[in-house]
C-alpha cells in the first residue's frame, strides 16, 4: 500500500528516502509503466519518489562532442528536439515510436531502461548508439552502458528502490557517421514491435569502420548482431554486403514465438531484410552529410 | 497502516482548486471521484484507448496513468474547460456537424488530443492529427470523420484568429 509520494527536489533527496526506507520505497519518473504494475499489484511499494521535478535530470544537452539527455526528459522532448532530429534523427525515431503522444509527452528513456523490456525502442537504438548511463545511489556515481544494463526480460541492473539512473549520454556521431531505426510493427502506434532494429555505421576512405547493429525482441535482452558486424568491417557499403550482413544477423537471434507480436519463424524471415535496410538508411544518412569521400 | 490525504493543489479549467487526495490515486480518479467532472472518461485504465486524455501543462496526457499528486500546481484542462452548451468550441460543433461522434464515449479524449495539437500547431498536415490522435481509440467512427473535423475546426479557429 503505498503511504506517501514524494516530490523530490534534489537527487540527494530522492536517494535519501530511497535508503532511509531500505526497500519499501521507490522511484517514479513518467510512471506509465509503474501506474498499470501497481495497479495490477505486480510491483508494490510505500513510497513513490517522484524524480521528475529535479532541476539536474532535466532536458537535453550537446556538450563538447557528447549528447547528454536528463533522466527525465520525456519521449516528447528527444522526438521534437531538433538538434536530436539533425544530428541523431535515428533516436528521434525511436523515441517517437513509443506509446502514442499521451504516453511520450510523460515516459522517459531512462524508465524504459530500468524496465528492461527488450524490445524498447528507444532502449535498442542507445545500444546501436554505445551509450552510457550514470546511476546514482548511496555508492559513488557508476557509468555503465545501456547494453549492459539488462539481465533479462523486465529485470534490469538499476534498483529503483535503491538507485537512480540521472543521465544518458552517447557521442554525437560525425560526418563520417551514420545512424538508423527501423521497426516492423502492426500498427503504427501504441504497437509493440514485431522487430526493431537500431544501426550505427561508421565509415573511412568509403569502407566500413565499424558498425553496430542491435536488434530486439531476439532474445531475453536487445542484441548486438556481432557476427554481422564483424564481417562488416572493411567491406564496401553495397547493397549485397549489407544483404549478407542481414544473413549474418539471424546467427546472434534467438526469437521466441509470440501469438500477437510473431512467430518465430516470421521473425527470423524478416531480420535480414530490417538489418540490411537499417544499414543502407544509416550509409544513406552519411551521403547526405557529405560523408563519403 | 493508516493511509494518509494530503493536499494537492492545481488549476482545473481556469479555476484554482484544492483536494485531499491518497497517495495512490490517479489523476483519473481526482477528477471523477472527488472532484465530480464526468467529462472525462474512465476506459482501459492502462494508457492504451485515451479516453481519459487531459491536458495539463500543455500536454494531452491519459489521467489514468498520472499519479495525481503530478498534478501539484500544474495547469490541468478538461472536457468540461472546453466551450459551453451555448457557445461550443470550434472542435465540438465541427464534431457534430460532420458526424464525427457516435457513440460518444471517446469524443472528450478524442477532443482533448485534438485541442492539444491545435494550440500547438494551428495548421497540422494529416499526418500530424493522425499521430494527434493515435493514442485515441474509436469503436464507431472509422476515424475518417474525426480527422476531417478537426481540419475544419483548424480552420475555423484559424479565421477566428485573424478576424
């Protein structure tokens, strides 16, 4: 039964009840997840600490090569932002994939990490993204990256009745760099993905750097298509590499059959064509920039 | 354990209101049950049909997955805040005058979502009130209508602007 909700001020504040109540409190952000778990009494807590009006979890900042975004910054904000939309237009997709406008003008990113769903969206395009979170609890301030913040389906590394993610943050891709989203889904909103995929390529004198492509729901958490990416190194952006990069992908995918959202085998029929399509839309990004030499 | 009201303190179509409210109540709930606005529907109660859209501070959001004490000093707006009886808003009399209601029980959220997107941006493609209005399921009308409502309450609200 929860007693009391806290509108906290400070992050000290917040991870202050998070201690002092050893357990039977718990943090809120956009709560769109929280309210139907309490709800249904799947999640039950005493206290509910309320992190979204504290100033330094607030907004979006492009800092010195970073792209830093406020545990609190809704889905609205990244969507509609438009250094977001100019620089990293991938995760302005993502984030307004999510939900319906009424869920994105409250969710958050980091509440969709502590949920550790793994078909997020916005969550698959960090880990294509290599980004980072910072936790905050009675420990020192952690750094981990999003990729390593799952254990499995709806359990995450983040405690939130002990810690508290504050911010996210990825490097700002260069010229030479190029993101994607693609997402496969029934209906275009308020629809769980049947597939998603996030891609990031990098390339130099027109070859493949490196690439990173994370895929979900393919497993208990998003997964990186290592095998594709490893193969993609060196090659030549072209249509057939990316095909038989999508080939590739199928190697690291471990789908389960759901009654709505997919079969098995319709999943894994259908990966290879996201991936490739993920991989030419990020070269496609890099040509508009001018990046292809 | 003794579950303890606390105040909560907003701005509820224009009128400054204040409430004894439990720590687990939604938004939803504040307005039905202790504050008797009806406008407002009660659906899914899981943010997926939108029946229960407000909009506060700016922004159409589902009552029923708002904490209520979210709404501490906030700006919230309702069916009710919108046009009266005698002198509709734009978006109620181009509602009805092109049949976009039936059964009516998504028209408010459906209305708030659409309100929320023109004081926003007074001019949406089709595209934009489509995602306005994603999140706002509707049973009777296939849609078609509600999007050529709100066009034309656009419009209208456009005119009344520049008269």
């Amino acid at each position: 039964m929860i007693r009391e909700y806290v509108l906290s001020k400070t992050i000290e504040e917040a991870v202050g009840i998070l201690t002092k109540n050893n357990g039977n409190a718990m943090v809120v952000s956009g709560g769109t997840d929280l309210a139907v778990d309490l709800r249904s009494e799947s999640v039950k807590t005493e206290v509910l600490v309320d992190v979204t009006r504290i100033e330094g979890l607030k907004g979006i900042t492009f800092d010195d090569g970073d792209v830093i975004i406020g545990a609190s910054a809704t889905m609205s904000e990244i969507s509609t932002d438009e250094r977001i939309k100019t620089s990293v237009s991938s995760l302005a997709k993502a984030a307004g994939s999510v939900g319906s406008v009424q869920i994105r003008n409250v969710a958050t990113m980091a509440g969709n990490i502590v949920k550790a769903q793994p078909v997020a969206d916005s969550s698959v395009m960090l880990v294509a993204l290599g980004a980072e979170i910072t936790i905050r609890g009675t420990h020192e301030l952690k750094d981990i990256l999003v990729q390593d913040a799952y254990i499995t389906v709806g359990k995450s590394v983040v405690d939130p009745r002990k810690e508290i993610i504050t911010k996210i943050k990825f490097k700002k891709p260069q010229k030479n760099q190029g993101t994607s989203f693609v997402r496969l889904s029934q209906r275009k909103a308020l629809a769980t993905p049947v597939i998603n995929v996030g891609a990031m390529v990098s390339v130099k004198d027109n070859t493949i750097e490196w690439a990173r492509i994370a895929m979900a729901p393919v497993d208990v958490k998003p997964v990186r298509a290592t095998e594709a990416e490893n193969f993609l190194i060196g090659k030549i952006p072209t249509e057939n590499v990316f095909k038989e990069a999508g080939s590739l992908a199928v190697n690291n995918a471990k789908p389960v059959t759901h009654l709505v959202w997919g079969s098995k085998e319709y999943k894994l029929a259908v990966l290879p064509s996201l991936v490739a399509r993920s991989l030419q839309e990020a070269i496609d990004e890099i040509e508009t920039k001018g990046g292809m030499s | 354990m003794m579950k303890q009201k606390l105040k909560l303190r907003f701005t509820l179509n224009g009128e400054y209101v204040e409430v004894y409210v439990s720590p687990d109540q939604m938004l939803l709930s504040v307005i039905k049950d202790d504050l008797h606005m009806h406008g407002t529907k009660r659906g899914c109660e899981a943010g997926e049909c939108g029946s229960c859209t407000v909009i506060m501070d700016g922004k159409a959001v589902t009552s029923c997955l708002i904490p209520a004490f979210k709404a501490q000093g906030a700006i919230v707006e309702t069916i009710e805040g919108v046009g009266t009886p005698d002198n509709l808003h734009p978006l109620q009399k181009s509602f009805i005058e092109n049949g976009a209601v039936q059964c009516g029980y998504c028209t408010p959220g459906m209305i708030m979502s659409a309100k929320a997107l023109l004081d926003q941006n007074p001019n949406p493609i089709p595209e934009e009130i489509r995602t306005a209005i994603a999140g706002n399921i509707c049973r009777c009308t296939g849609y078609v209508k509600i999007e050529k409502a709100i066009i034309e309450a656009a419009q209208e609200l456009r005119e009344e602007e520049a008269r």
